[in-house]
C-alpha cells in the first residue's frame, strides 16, 4: 500500500551556477570515500584468490561456479565504511552454486549444511593465509590485509522464468531460520542499470553547460562535463545517502544500530529517481532535492493490529523479499523518518550558503556537518591544486573568505566500479 502523493511546498529557484558548484562539492566529496584502483586491484586478488580456492574444495565439489561481487560493489555506489577507525573498505561476496546442488541441501538441516561448509573451507584458507574468518547466519567474514574485508554468501541457482529478472534468481541459506531465501543480485544490478540509464529531463541543461563554459572563459579550471554529471547522477545520490546516513547515526553500536540499509536506501534512491528523473527540472541539483524529498513516498506502510506499521519495499528482482523487513520496528521507522528531516535541512543549509556567498569556512562547516570531518580536508586539498594549476599556467586565481566555494575541476573519465 503506497501513500498517496503529497503536495510539497513550492521550492525557490536554484541558479545553474549553484547547482555545478554543489554538484562539483559532491564529486569531490565522494571520491574521497570511494576505493583508489590500488585498493580494488588488490580487493579483487584477494577476492579471486579465494574463489580458486573454494572452487577446489571438496566441500563443493564441482558445484562453485563462481565468485561475484555485488551491491556497492557492483552497482558504482560503494563508500568508507562506517567504522572510521580503518582505511580499508567492504565488499560483499556471491559464492555461486549451480542449480544441481540443491539437491544436496534439501529438508530444514540443508541451509546449515550449506553454511557449515562454506565455514569450514573458508576457516582453512583463512589459517592458511593468516587472516581472521567470522561466521554469520547467511554468511561468512573474511578480514584481508589492509583492514579491508568481504562477506561470502552462498547462493544457489534458481531460476524463475516467469519473474522480472528470474534468469539469475537464487536461493540464500538463513542458519537461524533453517530455510533458503529469495535472492537475485545479479538481476538487482541489472534494476538499478535500468533506472540510472534513464535520461533526466534537464529544462535548463544548456544553461548548465554554459555556466560551465562561462567559468573556463574567466580562466578558472573548467567544471566537470555536463554529461559526466548527468551519467554518474543516480551513483552519486546514493553515495551522498550512505554518507550521511554514515555520519547521521555514527558506528555501529551491534543492537542498537537504528541505521536504515544500505540496500534500503539505493532502492528507494532508484524508485524516486526512475519517477521525477522524466519530469521537467532545470538542473541535476533541482532533480535530486526533489528525488530526496520524495524517498518516502516509495515503500508501503501497512497497519498491524497492535497500532504499528509494517513498512514493505518489495525486492524488484526477487519475489516474496521485502527489503523494508529490517526497518520494522517503531524505533527504526522513527529514527528512519528524523534522520530524512536532518538530510533535508543539511541539503539545504549548504545550499543556502551557497548560493549566499557566505564563505569557505561556513560552507565546509555545513558540509562536515552532513558528510563527516574528510570534508575539509579533501575540499582544501582541491582548492590548493586548483591554485597550483593556475599557477603553472601563468594564472593566479584569488578566492577570498568569501568565495562559495572552489567551483570546478577538469572532466575526468568515469569511474564506475564493478563494471
């Protein structure tokens, strides 16, 4: 049951040049948090090393067909872990199983089964290569040098061919429920593809490139290409979520973790923006204000007898998986619902100092506020090169206490990991 459609308030026009300066803060932002190519090279030895092992396994028996990454991973989305005490980053883990294995792990003792076995190969290449091995309900934990670590799922073949999506469906083990799970992420991957390819309908978008061009023609590096703001705009709405849900709710604290998933939040990302991005907006700023204030709008709140709600966000890959299971408990709903009050009012405190001209320092306080104290540091550092560039160039840019912000960089290509 989803709620009916809300009237917002009129939002105030948001100039072209505030959107690329916001949209260029982002960017900064953002990869800042994400893996460097050395950090996945190694993630993905790492990764493939055991994956040749598994294959070999007795416990397996031919049955492993492969190891694949998924979610953030896959999808482009992927950001520091919330645990800011080590540099290294998550990455989650399919091992897949052909669809003849199932057999092997019928009847309520089959899921354990599944997973003891995964424990127990995993347990000797851990011995094997000094590294520390945790055992969860669906999965296992390897911890890989440089705090880096990755969750191995098993996952058998299942296909549903009456589905969306059903050719590469599969089933998860649960230990604690002594079942097998819907599970697809491979044809998750392909629903979010779908939505981000989706065109926005961008009213103002020669404006927006030539508030660029107008920047290099004042001798200033150029912002980044319209397009590559346009084709990396779902990836980084995500990315931007996870952040300050990050910072919003600090590290996990076991039980009492309130914090929405990650899953949650990328579906309710991709559901917002396959809607509004075909609307008419005048920038990417003014799509992705809207694609946030209306996240809430795209799960379903079901009443329960005892006065509470069941929240229910259906997996589009994987029938009968509610991906809104973990939000239902009237903390969690609470906590959902004030943390989306507190993104909104840090969107538009930035904004506002923005488009205000307040300063750096009343904007890099806005921004550490929203996305953490890296903030600082990495927009600074962005500020210097830009200054060394010009300098090199026979050119000195000046940006007094009350400049918006350092407004631009030069297009780079795209950096979407996992593809």
């Amino acid at each position: 049951m989803i709620r009916e459609p809300v009237t917002l308030p009129q939002r105030s026009r948001i100039s072209v040049r505030s959107s690329a300066r916001f949209f260029h803060l982002v960017d900064v932002i953002a990869r800042a948090h994400e893996p460097t190519a050395t950090q996945l090279a190694a993630l993905e030895r790492s990764y493939n090393s055991t994956g040749e092992f598994l294959s070999a396994c007795p416990e397996f028996q031919g049955d492993l067909i492969q190891i694949h990454a998924h979610g953030s991973r896959q999808l482009g989305t992927i950001v520091r872990p919330r645990d800011g005490s080590r540099e290294g980053f998550d990455i989650d883990l399919i091992a897949r199983l052909a669809s003849g294995a199932r057999r092997k792990y019928e009847g309520e003792h089959g899921p354990v089964l599944l997973l003891d076995r995964l424990h127990r190969a995993l347990s000797r290449y851990a011995d094997a290569h000094g590294l520390r091995l945790h055992r969860w309900e669906r999965c296992a934990t390897l911890e890989y040098a440089e705090g880096m670590c990755a969750d191995i799922a098993p996952v058998i073949d299942s296909p549903l061919l009456t589905a969306p999506f059903g050719e590469t469906h599969g089933l998860i083990p649960d230990r604690e429920l002594r079942l097998f799970d819907s599970t697809n992420p491979r044809g998750y991957a392909k629903h979010f593809d779908l939505a981000a390819t989706i065109s926005p309908n961008f009213t103002a978008v020669m404006s927006f490139s030539e508030a660029m061009d107008s920047v290099t023609r004042a001798e200033v590096t150029p912002l980044p290409d319209a397009q590559e703001v346009f084709d990396r705009l779902l990836c980084r709405l995500v990315q931007l979520l996870k952040l300050h849900r990050n910072v919003a709710f600090g590290i996990a604290q076991g039980s009492q973790d309130l914090a929405p998933s990650s899953v949650f939040l990328t579906t309710l990302a991709a559901m917002a923006y396959a809607v509004e991005a075909p609307q008419p907006h005048e920038s990417p700023l003014e799509l992705l204000l809207d694609i946030v204030e209306r996240m809430p709008l795209h799960f379903g709140q079901l009443p329960r007898p005892d006065g509470s709600e069941e929240w229910v966000l259906p997996n589009p890959s994987a029938p009968g998986d509610n991906l809104a299971a973990g939000m239902n408990s009237p903390a969690r709903q609470g906590a959902f619902f004030s943390w989306h009050q507190r993104l909104m009012g840090d969107l538009k405190r930035i904004l506002h100092a923005i488009e205000n001209h307040e300063g750096l320092d009343v904007l890099i306080k806005a921004l550490e506020g929203a996305f953490g104290p890296r903030c600082a540091g990495v927009i600074q550092q962005d500020q210097t090169q830009r200054r060394q560039s010009n300098r090199v160039a026979g050119r000195v840019t000046l940006i007094s206490s009350a400049a918006a912000a350092p407004v631009s960089v030069a297009a780079r290509p795209h950096t979407y990991f996992g593809r």
